[in-house]
C-alpha cells in the first residue's frame, strides 16, 4: 500500500457511475414492482453501500477507509436501461474514487444478479469515475462519454 501517513486530512469525494442494459419488458418489470424477488433498486442501492465499506477488502492494496456517507442513486433511462450513480464522501488521507466505482459496479452486478432469469442477455457498461474532489492532486471531472 501507498504510505500516506504524512498526508493532509481533508474532505474528499468522489462520484462514479454504470448503467444496466436490458430488454424493455425487464426495465418495465423493474419499475412497476413486479419483481418476483422483491423491489430490484432497493436491494441494489443497498449492495453498493455495503461494497463500498468492503472495498479494501476486495480491491488489493487499497486502503480501509472510514467513510463518512455514501448513497447509490438508481433510475430508469429511456426504454431499456438502469443508471446507477454512486457518491462516498470522507475527511481523510486518501480518495474515495475506488469506493464509488465498486459501489456502482457491484449494484449494477446485482441487477444482473436479481434479473438474470428473466433476461441473460443484459449488459453493463458506462462504469466510470465522474468526478472527484480533495486531496493533493485536486479535483477531476470527466468529459462526456
């Protein structure tokens, strides 16, 4: 692991992004609540929270980090896909770029996961940084895709 022992606490933040593709019936399925397994964005938000504290243990020689919040924010786009926004956030020595891509990564894994039998050919795709703010090297804000 990179020593930061002599780094600045400061407040930092970092926002990421994915989205699911699926057939139009999925989506619909999705936003209707007729999920046999229960309300999909609910159970999905809730996984990219817990990915995200568990990060370090997921992700070699990244460090454990005490965050201070997290929200995953889910939502139909057009006809036939989920847009998964995750934004952590803490007062620390070192970013929180890789909690929200794993935050949104592993909510967009369980859409798949929860809709798998109804349609295999979903995809995921657009998983990026959007944004971070903090820490030494400043703030960063990706182009359009």
């Amino acid at each position: 692991m990179v020593d930061v022992t002599e780094k600045a606490v400061t407040s930092r933040e970092a926002v990421a992004e994915a989205r699911v593709r699926m057939l139009p019936q999925t989506l619909q399925m999705i936003v209707d609540g007729d999920h046999p397994k229960g309300d999909v964005f609910a159970v999905a938000r809730i996984a990219g929270i817990q990915a995200a504290k568990k990060t370090s243990d997921l992700i070699p020689l990244c460090h454990p980090l005490m965050l201070t919040s997290v929200k995953v924010e889910l939502s139909a786009e057009g006809l036939d896909t989920v847009h998964i926004l995750a934004r952590c956030k803490l007062a620390g020595q070192t970013g929180v770029e890789m909690e929200a891509l794993t935050a949104a990564s592993v909510a967009a894994l369980t859409i798949y996961d929860m809709c798998k039998a109804v349609d295999r050919g979903m995809t995921i795709d657009s998983v990026r940084l959007l944004e971070k703010r903090g820490g030494k090297s400043g703030d960063y804000q990706a182009g359009d895709a």
